[in-house]
C-alpha cells in the first residue's frame, strides 16, 4: 500500500471511531493482514512488556468525557462549514457563548440517555446543508442509520424586525417533530447570504 494511502487511511480510521481505534493499532493490523503464514512463523518475537497490556486495556476502555469532546469539536467544525466565509465572521462570537453551551447541554442531556456501549455506537453526520437548507448535523446511531438528534438553524423574518438564525434541534423521541430551542442570533435588515457561501 502506498505510503501517503496508508496515512490517509489511518486518520480517517482514527477520525471515525473517534479514537477508540489508535495509529498503531490500525497499521499493526494492516501489517499482520500483509504478511503470509511463512512470516509470522519466522519473524522475531517482539520484546516484551509487562506496560503493553495495561496500555492496550487504557486504549480499549470506552471515554465518555473524550468521546464527547470529540463530538462537540465536530459539532463547532460543522457548524462553521455551514455558516460559510460571509456569515461566520458576523455571528461567530455569539454563537460560541450563546448556542454553543445550549448544543452541548442538549448533546450532554441525549448522551445521559445510552449505555456506553450504545453511546461509542453514536456519530456526528459529515455535511451540513447549503442554499437554505435547515441542517447543521445530525446525530446518528452508525450501526441502525438512524438519527437521534437533528441540529437545524432557520432564518427567521419577522415583520420590520430584519434578519434572525433560530437554532433548534429535533429528536427521535417525537419522531422530529418538536422544536427544541437553543437561541437566536440576530443578522440584520438585510438579506443573509445563503448558507455555506
């Protein structure tokens, strides 16, 4: 396998099992796969180590704290993917202290609801939508495809009041059909940008 190939493959591999799956684990693996049958009969022992399985077990063990770090870093890159160059400069600030705690507190509330086991099984979708499209990301269980938590922003219009982004996430539990509030950031008179422009 080509080197730049090969890297490539091991951050993505990383990226998408959010680390439960290390560098060195993957291309050990992808090594032992490449071998054949007269190699592994004739390869030297590696030296031991009395650290390596109490490593192994550190890595293994699920982190829900990491784990949900790593969800919400995804969550502020795709979000940032959606307002685009144009709307991102103007709204940023207020986002990070306004909706920002509000994601995280809905994200916290939903993550209290799994067992770890199904938590690790959860995933942050990879395209927010463009033009005028409602979606920033979706949360999703990777193993059924279905969506747990919908995370939408909507322009609001409101007469002789100008432009405002109402941000408001949907859940499974309703089969997406309540509003959940988390804020309203304010544009301006004039007509925003379309999203990801």
């Amino acid at each position: 396998m080509k080197k730049w190939l090969l890297k490539s493959v091991v951050v993505m591999v990383s990226i998408l099992t959010f680390g439960l799956v290390t560098p060195a684990q993957f291309v050990n693996y992808i090594n032992a796969e490449n071998q054949n049958d007269r190699d592994v009969f004739e390869a030297a022992a590696p030296e031991s180590s009395y650290s390596q399985p109490t490593a192994f077990l550190e890595e293994s063990k699920f982190d829900k704290e990491k784990f949900m770090e790593e969800i919400m870093q995804q969550a502020v890159e795709q979000s940032y993917q959606k307002f685009g160059t144009k709307i991102k400069p103007v709204i940023e600030n207020e986002f990070r202290e306004v909706i920002l705690p509000n994601i995280e507190t809905a994200l916290n509330q939903t993550a209290a609801q799994f067992p770890d086991e199904d938590l690790m099984n959860l995933a942050i979708t990879e395209h927010p939508g463009g033009g005028h499209s409602e979606k920033i990301f979706n949360i999703k269980n990777s193993l059924t495809g279905k969506d747990i938590l919908r995370f939408h922003v909507r322009r609001e219009n409101p007469p002789q009041d100008g432009y405002w982004f109402n941000f408001h996430y949907h859940t499974y539990h309703d089969e997406y059909q309540s509003h959940h509030d988390l804020g309203s950031i304010y544009w301006d008179k004039n007509t925003p940008p379309k999203w990801m422009s």
